[in-house]
C-alpha cells in the first residue's frame, strides 16, 4: 500500500497560534525518531542501537512484536524510516517531508509505503482503516512537537 498526506504546521491566517520555525519543525521530526517514547502509542522498550550524523538504527518493541528500523536525517528536509523485514514484520517506510511554499509557511508531507506479510491483493479494504490511523498518529505528531517546543520554551528563531 502507497500512500501520501500532508498536514499544515503553520496557518499564517490565523494569529492565535504559534508559528513554529523550520529549526523548531526539524528538531521535534529528529525527537519523534530519538525519543519515540513520546510518539509512539503502545510502544515498550526500546533501544538507539547506533547513531551517527545522518542516520541511526533502532529497535522498538510494540504490542506482539519486535521491530527493527533505520532512520535516515536530511537536515532540515525530510526524515526517512526504513522498517527492516523479518518473518514477521513484512516491512515498509514512511518519509516526512518539510515544505514551505512561501516564507513560515509549513507543511510536513507523510509518505507511506506498507508492506503485508501475505501478498493478498493490490488494494484491501483494510488499507483505508490503516490510511486514518495514520493520518490520526501524523497529526498527533505535530501537536506533540507544538506542544514540546512550547513547553521548553523555545519559541524563538
């Protein structure tokens, strides 16, 4: 399943809520793959196994399974997770990209490609249920990183 959505960070027609800067955008898309504690619904343990510059490796564990990724950082553009597949997690990966048609105007476009262990069709009607739980957990994404930046006080450029 191929799938794309894009959500508004900044409405520069509304005042009462706070613009976050593309630096603030950047550091909580970092923080959402670092620190997935704060994300990642249903999440146990986990652990960074490496990390370098552009990239880092992880292992989280969700309800009934272990799943492996590698996350790779284009600074201040996009964040691509890579799902490793195993025999029971049939893979996938998901790119977040900043957009900014005009000055402060922030848009994060979410990319998903998902993977079935079984292949069972082109389409299923299952796919749109995962389609809105996507969409769901991207918005919850950027409100936590609205919230976060605005709650370590860092409002400034």
């Amino acid at each position: 399943m191929q799938f794309e959505h894009v959500i508004q960070v900044n409405d520069l027609t509304d005042q009462s809520i706070a613009n976050l800067t593309r630096k603030q955008l950047w550091d909580g898309l970092v923080s959402r793959a670092t620190a997935p504690e704060h994300y990642v619904i249903g999440l146990g343990d986990y652990e960074l196994d490496w990390q370098d510059d552009k990239r880092l490796k992880r292992s989280l564990e969700l309800p009934g399974l272990m799943v492996e990724d590698l996350v790779t950082f284009q600074e201040e553009e996009s964040v691509h997770y890579e799902i490793l597949p195993t025999a029971t997690v049939p893979g996938g990966n998901l790119t977040m990209t900043i957009e900014e048609p005009e000055p402060e105007s922030l848009f994060v476009r979410f990319s998903y490609c998902a993977r079935y262990v079984d292949e069972i069709g082109e389409e299923l009607p299952y796919d749109l249920f995962v389609q809105q739980a996507y969409v769901a957990a991207d918005i919850d994404t950027i409100q936590i990183i609205r919230n976060r930046t605005i709650e370590h006080g860092a409002n400034t450029q």
